[in-house]
C-alpha cells in the first residue's frame, strides 16, 4: 500500500545524515560495495555516512514510513560542468547527454524489509514529478537488472550501445536511461500512476 509511505525532499541537516546513514548501510555494509579512493567523484565514508562531492548540489528525496526514513534518491545537475558518468566515462562520447535542464538520478536506497514493496515505484514517481514541475529532464545509469527491469517496464528509453561499468572491477555493467522530452515523460508518469493504483 502506498499509503503506509510518505516521500518528500529532504530539507533537514538530520535528514540528509540519516539519508547518507542509509546509503552507508546498504551500500558498504551489505552489498559490499568496495569503491576506488580515488575514485572521480570523490566518494568517501565520513562517520559512517556515504559522501562525495556533489552532496551540497544534490536535491535529495526521502521515503518515509512513520516519520522513520527508509529509503531516498537523488537527482544532480552538473557539478563543474559534468555529470557523474562523466568521470567514470571520460572516452565515451555522452553528448547526447548536452540538452539542458538535465539531471542525473542516482543514489537509489531502500532498508532491505521494504525492498519488493511500492517504495521504490512511489520514489520514483516523485523524482519525475519534482522534474516535470520544474520542467528537467532527467537519466539515471542503474547497474541492478531488477532496477533495469522496473525502467524498462515504465517506458523509460535504454540509450543504445550506452552500456559500461563505472569502475573495472565492477561486477555488473550498468546502462543509461534518458528521458529527454516532456512526452516520454508524461508517458512514464502515466504508467508509474498505472503501476501504483494496481493496474
């Protein structure tokens, strides 16, 4: 049910701690994620807490149940003039990635007893609502075939040939998806709304 669920922007400094918390958690503690120090965008762990250089650029949601942050996602514009996937891809031609008013999702998070639920369908609902009211588009680069799965079912376009890993000793390559016109939007918000009423 998607009521028992609330998802909002993080407007808080204790929120954006419990959000960084959680990817912390998911991310190094449980799937085992073992990042490069070096690696472009400046990830690292502070107070067991995930950060990286575009925290203080990023817009940031949170899914809520009881007042109690259970999962969250980001969206970023570009930092210093690139996105993310550009410092992972610096031979890759991404300029079909030069439209403006873009914005890379990332930083997808949910507490494992709310995995398989609404959660994740509801977040991204308000992810591309938050874009269509402030008139962005928007990518997101997933490297989880379930996640490849849920995008691909919502209408959202693969971008051909645009399949890579982040890092090379990345177990699973990830592949880009872009929404760059108000249409494919609309179209994905539609069947996210379908998707959420049970239909």
């Amino acid at each position: 049910m998607t009521d028992s669920f609330e998802v909002r922007p993080l407007t808080r400094g204790g929120e954006f701690d419990a959000y960084r918390r959680l990817l912390f958690e998911v991310y190094i503690e449980e799937a085992g994620w073992n990042f490069n120090p070096a690696n472009p965008s400046g990830i690292r762990i502070s107070d067991r807490k995930l950060l990286d250089d575009r925290d203080d650029v990023a817009t940031c949601f949170g899914v809520f149940r009881q007042d109690v942050l259970v999962g969250g996602g980001r969206i970023c514009g570009r930092f210093q003039g690139r996105f993310e996937v550009h410092g992972y891809q610096p031979d890759r031609d991404l300029g079909f990635l030069d439209i403006p008013n873009l914005f890379e999702a990332s930083r997808a998070v949910l507490r494992s007893d709310i995995r398989g639920s609404d959660a994740f369908p509801l977040l991204v609902l308000h992810i591309f609502e938050y874009c269509k009211s402030n008139r962005l588009s928007v990518f997101t680069a997933p490297s989880v075939r379930s996640v490849m799965r849920f995008y691909h079912s919502i209408g959202m376009p693969a971008v051909e040939g645009c399949r890579f890993r982040f890092e090379p000793e990345d177990p699973a390559e990830a592949q880009l998806f872009l929404v760059d016109s108000e249409d494919v939007l609309d179209t994905v918000l539609q069947k996210l709304r379908q998707l959420l009423r049970g239909g």
